[in-house]
C-alpha cells in the first residue's frame, strides 16, 4: 500500500531524489577552542545598541524571534503576540490576535515579514494555516489552509511557500500562493526535525535547513526551486546526520544528552560573507565566527566573559542571541535589560543620546554593520 501511495503522489507533484552533492561551506572546521576575542573582533567595531521602549501596552515577555524590516523591529513575544517597534525603539503596534476565531490563531508557529504591493503584512503560522495580517494595524487580510501541519515557512518573491511541515512523509515542502504542493524534499526523520527561531537561513542567495544538530544541510534555489544536500565541514568530529540517527535509533528521545557528550553545530547565523555558528564541545558552548579572513572562537555562558571594547558589558551570554534574529542590514542581537541594568555610567543609544536601563525595562536591541 505504501508503495502504492507513494507512487500515486509523485505523479501529482514532483518528490524531489535525495542525493549529496552541494558545497561544503566551512571546510575541515577545526573545534573551537577558547582565543578570548575582543567583542570587535567577534563581530565588527562598527555598532548601534538600540534601548526599545517600556510601557505597560509592549513589555516583552519570552523572546522566541525577532525580525527586522525596513528599520523597524517586529519581536515575537511569549509565543502569542508580536511587537513592532521603530529603528529609533519607540513602540508602534502590536498584534495580539490569539483565539478561537476564524480570524485569529492558536498560536503563533514562526511568523514573517513581507512587503506585497505597497503594504507591509505579518504572515504567521499557527500549526495548520497561514495568516496574514496588516502590519499597519492587525487586519486579518486572508489565510493558505493546509491539510497538514506546518511548523516554520518562507514566502519566496514569486509567492511559492517553502514549509518545514508535521505529520508527512517529508519535512519539506513548497507550494503555490494556494497551498498546492509543488514539491517535497527529505524523508521525515524525528532528529533532523530540530525547530529554530530562524529556520531557513539566507545564504547566497537562497536558503539553508540545517538537519537537526548534524553537519549536515539542504539547501534550496528560489531560482530553480530545486533542492541540494550538503555538508557543514568535512571534519570528523562533528556529528554526522549518519551517527545523529544511529544515536536516536539507539537512545530514544534521550539523544540530544548522548550528543552533548561530544561535538556538534547547533545553529547558525548568515550576514554577508560571515556565519556565526553556536557549535557544543567538551561540555561548553562556543560561538564561532566564520569569516573570508580566518575563524574566531569564544565561549558563552552567565558566568563566562568577553572581552567588550565597544562598551564595557563583559557577560557573554548575549552574543549567542545573533541565532535568533534576523535583519535585512546588520547582524542583530539582544541583551537583557538586567545585564546592563544599574550600571554607573550610561549606555550610548544611536541617536547619540546616552541612556540607563532598568532590572525590568525591555530589552536593548544591539546591531554590528
């Protein structure tokens, strides 16, 4: 019957073959190991800290994702609402439209945005639809429905869909404005279904699934619309989807505590020819920067810090927030405002205005350029 089904749907759509065959991107990448960069150097000199607004209508909760778009900071908070503030922090909008009405969602999946003839809309995935919604003032403007789940998306500029989908045979897949599959692509496998903020990144002009925590990836030409499996590094070290799957098949659900006794990429990040990767090894975790003129390496925890010649905050945890958001001109991060809260002298905001932070103020948005 399998074979059958299976049959049947590649004569309706295209299932793309799955075959090794794309680049490497970073080569025989060594271990990280602790070189105690400068901020500067793990990032650039060149740098903006941004304090968003603190009133009792935009606190932000749990930060699941922030998104930049045309200047303006759209922030994912507590899995419910999204927040949009101005390039200068001040508080626009919001859209809070959780609920059991036709117009609302269940709750928000991933969202993004999009300028579609003259207007900027919020697109978010509520596990079966797509909504979207008037960034201007929450509109419900229309919604795809799917006859499965679908966990993060990409609109692409000929408004075909790419999704990370739930309950298929295939992880990905594209579709058509009207949610009509076009094709699929990797065979469903529980380990390489590893959800991120930032799910498919930009890089080179398309787009990067990374598979699970494996050094392995597929990425995908809006061009084309054709799909292409490759590696991270070649290095051994890393954990291959081969032994990702070998160890879930072994230990079940707990496979994630087996791999974090040895080494693996867990994230990345893509501005312009530089990639930060969050990558485990010996039990520590190590942001890695990846650049046309050699790698930087450092670790990142509460109690570990850095060396900050931009200005002078030197707990690391933050610079791993650069995982979790996405801008179309810089490489953006966070940093809670009870790491900078208290401090003597002030924080430099990019309107040149000097400004202190509160244990409970929401946090300040920190860009490199």
């Amino acid at each position: 019957m399998l074979i059958v089904c299976t049959a049947f749907v590649c004569l309706t759509f295209s299932c793309t073959p799955e075959k090794d065959g794309g680049l490497t991107l970073f080569g025989n990448l060594a271990l990280p190991r602790e070189m105690h960069p400068s901020l500067s150097s793990l990032f650039t000199p060149n740098y903006a800290i941004t304090p968003l607004e603190t009133t009792a209508e935009c606190l932000v909760g749990r930060m699941d994702k922030i998104k930049k778009f045309r200047g303006d900071y759209y922030i994912l908070s507590n899995g419910r609402s999204i927040l949009r503030f101005s390039n200068e922090g001040k508080f626009l909008a919001s859209l809070d439209r959780q609920g059991p009405g036709p117009e609302d969602y269940h709750r928000i999946e991933d969202f993004d945005v999009y300028q579609i003839e003259d207007e900027t809309e919020i697109w978010v995935s509520d596990n079966r639809n797509l909504k979207v919604y008037d960034a201007a003032n929450g509109t419900f403007k229309h919604k795809i429905a799917y006859p499965f789940v679908i966990h993060k998306f990409r609109r692409l500029n000929n408004a075909h869909i790419l999704l990370l989908t739930g309950q298929s045979d295939y992880s990905l897949t594209l579709t058509d404005e009207n949610g009509n599959i076009l094709s699929e692509y990797l065979k469903r496998e529980i380990p390489f279904l590893m959800f991120r903020p930032v799910q498919f990144i930009s890089h080179a002009g398309g787009f990067l699934y990374q598979l699970g925590i494996s050094d392995s990836y597929v990425s995908f030409d809006p061009a084309s619309e054709t799909f292409t499996r490759g590696r991270l590094s070649i290095n051994p070290s890393y954990l291959s989807a081969k032994r990702l799957l070998d160890q879930f098949d072994r230990y079940g659900m707990d496979f994630i505590g087996e791999a974090n006794k040895g080494s693996y990429i867990s994230n990345l990040s893509v501005y312009r020819d530089i990639t930060w990767a969050n990558i485990r090894h010996d039990a520590k975790n190590y942001l890695v920067k990846v650049a046309p003129d050699g790698v930087v390496s450092t670790v990142f925890s509460k109690d570990s810090r850095i060396a900050n010649d931009l200005f002078g905050i030197d707990e690391s945890a933050f610079i791993s927030t650069v995982t979790m958001c996405e801008s179309d001109n810089s490489a953006l991060l966070y940093i809670e405002a009870s790491v900078v809260a208290d401090r003597e002298s002030p924080l430099m905001g990019k309107d040149g205005n000097p400004f202190h932070c509160r244990q409970d103020d929401n946090p300040c948005i920190l860009e490199f350029f």
